[in-house]
C-alpha cells in the first residue's frame, strides 16, 4: 500500500481535514468511507506524492491545506498533537525516536498560536535546506489570551507550560486519535503506547509581548533559583525546576520597552486617543486592559523587567536565557526598538514590519534560520 497506516501521522478528525461535522452527521458517511479506505489500501491502489506548490500560489489557506496533506499522507517530518487542557497549545512533534531539542513559541498581543507562526508549520518539513536543522526538534506552540489578565499572571502559567514540556515530558500515545479516525486506521501496538521525550537544548521564542511574558518568567525563576541555592535543604526538584534556565532566547520585535506606534498606523492610533471626544471612550476602554498598561512605554513593569534582568545577568553571566537575540523589521511600527545591556545587538530586517517579522515564506527563511541557529544539524534530510 502506498500508505504505511503504522507510522501513520497522528492527527485528530478537524485537525486531518477529513471528516467534517456536517458530513460524519450524514448516513452511511462512515460506513461509505471506511469501505472505499479498505479498498484503496488493500489494492495497493493509494500512492500520493509530496506536494511543494510554487511561492507563487502560497497563501496561508493554501499553506494549511498543504500542510495537512504532506502530513496525512507521510511526507511530513513532523505531527501535530494537542498539549494542555484544550486551551489551544499545540505542538509539532518529529518523527525521530529521541529529538534532542524543543523550541517552545510564544505569540504576541492579538496574536494565536497558529496565525503568528503561520508557515513554520509546513515549512520546517517543506524546505530541504530547513530539515537537518529541525528534523531533531520538538516545536510547541503556546496559546494563551492576550487581552485578560497581566504579565505576571501570564508568565506564571507560562513557566508552568515550560516546565512541563521541558527537560522531559510524556505524551499518552503515538496514536492519537479521535475515536472517529480510530474506526478507519488501525494503530499497532508498538505504535499505540505512550511516548516520552528527554531533551538537552530549549530555545525560547517570543513575539512582541510573548518576549515579554518569556523575560518574566525567566527573572521569576532565575530569582528563585538563586534563593533555593542558598537555602540549606534544597527541594528534590531543584534541578529539574531550573534547568530550562539553560534555554536560549530568540525575540522577533520584542515589546520589552513597551508600545510605540509609528508611521501612519502610529498617527492614527494617537489620532484616535488623542481626539477629545474619541478620548473620552476609547482611552478608558484600552486602559481597562491590564496588559495594556504593562505594555505601555515607560510602564514600571517593564522597567523592573529590565533592571532586574540586567542585575541577574551580572550575578549569573552564564545563564544563557538572560541574554536575548532579537530581530526587528526594519518598517517596525508597533515597538519601541532596543535591547537590555546584557543583550548583543539586534539585526534588522529589510521589507519586514512588526507582524510579518515572524512570519516566513519560501523567499524570506529569516525567521527559520534566527530560530535555528546553532541547532545541531542532522546527518541527513
């Protein structure tokens, strides 16, 4: 058969694109399919190829689709599985035994763990060049709402999300699968077991206010790092508690200085806040959100962030996640655009602004290549 079903890629009914709700609610819908499935299998008949559609036809719906096709049909180097209590965390899993690495993403304000990093879902499979470097890799994409609560609240869940994924976590199954799919693929046994992932190397990726959240809790836990090394009978966990501390960070127009439109977005937001009768409403409504006011230029939540930052990395200069790597578009319209002392200096992007940063494309694998550097390379595609 053209589709080994054992190392079948483990997606669940939406996420597959195979089923909808509307078309497993007609009659005969299963039984209809899962005969033509056997049939297809069993005669040896199902032989798909990859696709690679030209930069020229890719949007993100064609992106999506794209994706769920190579993975479906065992192209992809990667699948998708569900992390966290349906909150909307994901993360892209490799197919190799034991990958070394996990790559934990963190979207911005108004942003989603799918549209901020639209693309890196499909290309980290698609690009020939991208493959050694995250065929070894874990990518988790983390989901949170932006708009309720604050940064510290936020960066507490945050650090609880990290430490489950890292240095070591389990996932239930390889075959995960809704108990729709489960009628139509048979998962073997060996398959069908719990899977345990034990990594050396964490990058931290944040977008805009996911640097934020990212930089917080490193200093929340870095602070207590330094007070459980001073305790007398550290807790059993201490290591495992403090080993993401090893992390390296990755920060694509980090809002760690806070708001700043500019440009013509930047006139009309001031624009709008600043009209006397506008003001009136809209002012009170943005000042409403908590992460607004931490966000805002010169908040002293974001000056702590940065004086306590600096002052760690004085006391633990080799404690790699106090250091950030930060990129910026060079057409920046949303941030303030600088870096903490203890940061090296920032590249700048051409033709890039403060959304599409983050976002690559087959003609611009910056944001692939900044995430990936210094990863090891795998010995083959």
């Amino acid at each position: 058969c053209g589709l080994a079903l054992g190392n079948w890629p483990h997606f669940g009914a939406r996420e597959a694109g195979l089923l909808t709700s509307q078309a497993m609610n007609r009659k005969g819908t299963q039984r209809d399919f899962r005969g033509l499935w056997r049939r297809a299998c069993g005669s040896g008949v199902v032989r798909p190829i990859r696709l690679n559609l030209p930069s020229s036809l890719r949007s993100p719906s064609i992106y999506r689709w794209q994706l769920r096709y190579n993975a479906l049909m065992q192209f992809a180097r990667h699948y998708k599985v569900s992390v966290g209590p349906n909150d909307g965390s994901y993360a892209l899993l490799s197919q190799r035994e034991e990958p070394n690495s996990a790559i934990i993403l963190v979207h911005g304000f108004f942003g989603d763990a799918t549209r901020t990093w639209l693309n890196f879902q499909s290309l980290i499979d698609d690009v020939d060049s991208l493959s050694p470097i995250f065929d070894n890799s874990d990518l988790y994409f983390y989901e949170y709402d932006s708009i309720a609560d604050n940064v510290p609240v936020h960066s507490a869940r945050l650090t609880k999300f990290i430490r489950q994924a890292y240095p070591r976590t389990t996932f239930r199954s390889m075959g995960i699968l809704s108990p729709v799919l489960r009628k139509f693929i048979p998962i073997p046994e060996q398959l069908d077991r719990a899977i345990e992932r034990n990594y050396r190397r964490l990058i931290l990726v944040g977008h805009s206010l996911g640097a934020v959240l990212i930089r917080q809790a490193i200093v929340d836990q870095a602070i207590e790092y330094g007070t459980l090394l001073s305790t007398v009978d550290p807790p059993p966990d201490q290591v495992a508690r403090s080993a993401w501390l090893d992390g390296e960070l990755r920060l694509f127009a980090p809002a760690i200085f806070g708001f700043d439109p500019v440009g013509f977005r930047g006139f009309f937001y001031r624009f709008l806040i600043e009209m006397p009768k506008l003001k009136i409403f809209i002012g009170p409504a943005l000042k409403g959100f908590a992460m607004y006011q931490d966000l805002e230029e010169g908040s002293r939540r974001l000056i702590e962030l940065q004086k306590r930052t600096e002052l760690l990395f004085s006391k633990y200069p080799s404690m790699p996640s106090l250091r950030g790597h930060l990129l910026f578009g060079a057409k920046e319209h949303v941030v303030y655009m600088d870096r903490y002392t203890c940061d090296p200096v920032y590249e700048i992007e051409e033709a890039q602004d403060h959304c599409s940063i983050c976002k690559p494309d087959v003609s611009y694998l910056k944001p692939m290549e900044f995430v990936g550097h210094g990863l090891p390379r795998t010995a083959s595609a």
